[in-house]
C-alpha cells in the first residue's frame, strides 16, 4: 500500500498570510505515460463532507478560489494557500490514487 | 447536477452485518466513465477508503477490510451499496459515497453528506 504522511498536523496562521501543507508518498505517484501526478486535496469543514480543491496535483477543480495551489512531483506535493482567510478554517487531506486509495491523516489549519 | 444520499441504520449490533445504500440523482450509475466508492470517517478522525465498484461491476477494496465488505451496483434503482460484516466498535463512523470520474479529474469530486452509523449492543 502507498502511505501519505502530511506535515504539520496543525498549523495556525495570521489572517492574510500564506499556510503551506506537506504530503509525502511512500512511492512515486507519477505516472509516466502521461506525466500526470495521482494526487488530490481535500478541504474539509466540521460536519461537511470534504471537498475537492485540486486534482493531478496541481490542477484546481471548477469554482475553488485561486489562493489555493497544488504543487510538487513524485513523492512530495504541497498545497498552499496564498492568503488565508477566515472560511479556511478546515482540515485539509492529500489523497493518491495512483494505486487503489489512500489519503493523509490530514493537517488542521486554524486562524493564529 | 449530481447528487448523492446516503442511508441506512444508525445504530447496529456488535457481529451483525451493516448495510447501507447510496441514492445517486440528477445523473446515472450506469455512466461508463464514472466508479463508485465508499470512504468512512471516526469521529475526530481521518478518512478511510473502505472500496470503489466501477460500472462494469469491477471491484477493488482496502486490504483491510476486503474479507468483510461488499460493494455493489443497483442500476434498476440507481444506487450502490455497501455491506459490511463482523461488526465491530471500530466500524463506528461516518460512512460516506463518492463519485469518481476517471474521464477528468480522477478524484473524489462529488460527495454525499454521509450517514452516522454506531455500533453498539
């Protein structure tokens, strides 16, 4: 099975200041054939469902603002969100579909 | 546009077999380019994937938990269900159906609110 760690747990960040997520696979998540990376983020809010923000890494999904963006290759990715704001308080989750499935144990972020 | 319910029991016994269905509206299981699946969450906790069923009937599920879990499609109904056997308190959750288009993103982009389901005597 393919493992995702993400880094930090939680963060707390200043409204309007950047906050950088980390994921980090056990294997490569970069198919070749197409030179897509299998990976997504998820915003999720208490008692909401998650929500898809990017796909193939860095791709944002249709009505997602742009202060999110996805980056990173192969084994490390990161999801940044440029200027925080108060409705981003959520717990965000990496997720690879390259093999099956697996998400991250997901990073709390909260206002500093 | 798409939309997904879930539902079932809320409250299950230890060692009984849970089972839970999916009502998909405003668009088709049968789509050849979707698959289906099936995430749960413990309370305060993180994600799981419990397993995925695409149209043609195809199956794959968590290691973990392939030995006790079914997932099928009722196209007649259009919905996809999930069973789940040997009940324990760790099954207690939030049970969640999901949506993939392997056509576009290949990610979860459709979700259902999720149904809570406790285990318990």
């Amino acid at each position: 099975d393919i493992v995702m760690t993400q880094s930090p747990d939680s963060l707390a960040v200043s409204l309007g200041e950047r906050a950088t997520i980390n994921c980090k696979s056990s294997q490569s998540l970069l198919y070749d054939s197409n030179n897509k990376n299998y990976l997504a983020w998820y915003q999720q809010k208490p008692g909401q469902p998650p929500k898809l923000l990017i796909y193939w890494a860095s791709t944002r999904e249709s009505g997602v603002p742009d202060r999110f963006s996805g980056g990173g290759s192969a084994t490390d990715f990161t999801l940044t969100i440029s200027s925080l704001q108060a409705e981003d308080v959520a717990v965000y989750y990496c997720q690879q579909y390259y093999s099956s499935v697996t998400f991250g144990q997901g990073t709390t972020v909260e206002i500093k | 546009q798409v939309q997904l319910q879930e539902s079932g029991p809320g409250l299950v016994k230890p060692s009984q077999t849970l089972s839970l269905t999916c009502t998909v509206s405003g668009g088709s299981v049968s789509n050849g380019t979707y698959y289906w699946g099936w995430i749960r969450q413990p309370a305060g906790k993180g994600l799981e994937w419990i397993g995925r069923i695409y149209t043609s009937g195809i199956n794959n599920y968590n290691p973990s938990l392939k030995s006790r879990v079914t997932i099928s499609l009722d196209t007649s109904k259009n919905q996809l269900s999930l069973k789940m056997s040997s009940l324990t308190a760790a099954d207690t959750a939030v049970y969640y159906c999901a949506r993939v288009d392997y056509s576009d993103t290949n990610a979860f982009d459709i979700w259902g609110q999720g149904t809570m389901v406790t285990i318990s005597s």
